[in-house]
C-alpha cells in the first residue's frame, strides 16, 4: 500500500497548482502541474511493472 500512498500524496500535492492554473490562469502553475503528471505516469509505469513482476514470480 505504500505504493498506492504515493501516488495519493502526488496527486493531492498538485491540488493548488491545478486551482491556480485553471482558476487564475498561472502559466507557471500549469508547468508544474505538467511536469507533476509526467511524474504521475512514471510512477505508474513502474507500479504496473512492479506488479507484474511479484505476478509472474509468483506464477
């Protein structure tokens, strides 16, 4: 589950980022909300692989 967790912190750091870009226009909001879901998506990827790995170890 820490794995979930990381994810959770991610996403819930990027809250203020996405009001201030969508809410106030902040260009410099929105770059960090982009590299943030850049960051999102890597952790993704590693999750699935790692989740695929405990899977076929396990198989």
């Amino acid at each position: 589950m820490n794995r979930f967790n990381e994810i959770k912190e991610l996403v819930l750091s990027l809250e203020a980022d996405f009001e201030k870009f969508y809410d106030k226009k902040n260009q410099a909001a929105g770059t960090r909300v982009r590299k943030g879901m850049q960051d999102i998506k890597n952790l993704a990827q590693d999750i699935r692989k790692e989740v695929q790995d405990i899977k076929n170890a396990e198989g």
